[in-house]
C-alpha cells in the first residue's frame, strides 16, 4: 500500500487529486495538508511513502519544504504538482531533489503513472522535462540564469520576489541576515539586475510568480 499526502492550500485541489486516486487499491491518501508546517508535523509521527507538493504555500514555500523533507526523510518520495508548465520550474524542483514533476492540468494516467513510479524509489521525468533535461545536457537550453540557482539560492530569490524584506527571509529561513544579505548579493549578479524590483519583474515576466503570488 503506497501511503499518499498531498500539500496544497486549496482545498478543492486537493479534493480533486485525492477523487483522481480513489479508485487504485494499493494508493491510501493518508493526509491532506493546506501548508509546510502541516506536512512537517504531521510526518514527526506519521511514515508516508510520497509527497504531493505544491510550490506556492503560505508561509513555507514548497521549495522551504522541499529542503525540509529531503534532509530529513532520505526514502520519501515527493512529487511537485505546479501550475507552471515544466519549463519554468521542473529542471530547478529536481536538481534540489523532488522526484517528480507534474503540471496540475496533467491526465489521471499520468498521475497514477508518476505516483506508482517514485514511491519505487525511482524518479518520475514527463516527456517535456525529459525533453528539458537532454536539451540542458547538451547545452540546446536557452540559458535562464534562474534554472542554475542553488537550492538556498531559489529560496531566497522567490522571497524577495514576492515582496520579502531580508529581515523577514532570515527570521522564515532561520539564517542570519548577513547571510541573506550575501545571497542577494550573489542572486542580483547571478540574474544580472540591480535591485530587488528588478529581481521580481523577472520572476512575472518568466511566469515564476504571479500578481496574486498563486504557484
């Protein structure tokens, strides 16, 4: 039996998922998380095989949990279900080690496929990431400089876009704000702008985020 959670902070998405399961006898949705924190504490005490995970979450960003639960549980398997189409944010979910990566528009035969398919401990690439993935390895992307960041990197770049002072990212990263500080210096050079506004036009004009911040 392949115990599910599925994180997302619309409950009607998550409803729609858990229908889309129903009928496979060897899936159980054990849980249904509106943020990070859910999902955090429910796992101290509760074993789970994979991990539904949206990115956009109040307050943890799905990348936060991402990192959370990958230096923490070495054998779960989690799998993103984004808004976004896979050139925005597959290759980056994946190099910082989700197993998966599907768009919530996605078919019920690919849903199953994906879930059946981490929860053997294997990854889960659709046929435009995979696409994505050959292309990067021979250097046929185009290069956008926010698909190399780091994970710490991504983190602190999806705060500060979404209107995050350095303050408020420390204290929500636990690092220190000189650390921070060094981050987005590092970002504004990786990315090529100057400010943080700048910083946040890339992030909309790039589909990363949108003007209710809804991932």
């Amino acid at each position: 039996m392949v115990k599910i959670a599925i994180v997302d902070d619309h409950e009607i998405v998550r409803r729609g998922f858990n229908e889309m399961l129903q009928d496979e006898v060897d899936f159980n949705v054990v849980y249904e998380a509106s943020s990070g924190e859910d999902i955090i504490n429910y796992l101290k005490d509760n074993p789970c095989d994979v991990v539904l995970l949206d990115i956009s979450l109040p307050n943890k960003s799905g990348v936060d949990v991402l990192r959370h639960l990958r230096q923490r549980y070495e054998k779960l398997a989690v799998l993103i279900l984004s808004g976004h189409p896979e050139e925005q944010y597959a290759l980056p979910m994946i190099k910082n080690g989700a197993n998966g990566y599907l768009c919530k528009d996605c078919e019920q035969e690919d849903l199953i496929k994906a879930i059946r398919t981490v929860s053997l401990g294997r990854r889960y690439l659709s046929s435009k990431t995979a696409e994505l993935l050959a292309g990067e390895v021979f250097n046929e992307n185009d290069s956008e400089p926010h698909k190399n960041l780091s994970e710490r990197e991504l983190q602190v770049f999806m705060r500060i876009s979404e209107g995050a002072s350095v303050s408020d990212i420390a204290n929500i990263l636990d690092l220190s704000v000189k650390t921070v500080s060094t981050y987005r210096s590092r970002l504004l050079e990786k990315m090529g702008v100057n400010s943080n506004a700048e910083l946040a036009i890339y992030a909309v004009n790039h589909g990363l985020i949108e003007n209710e911040l809804d991932l």
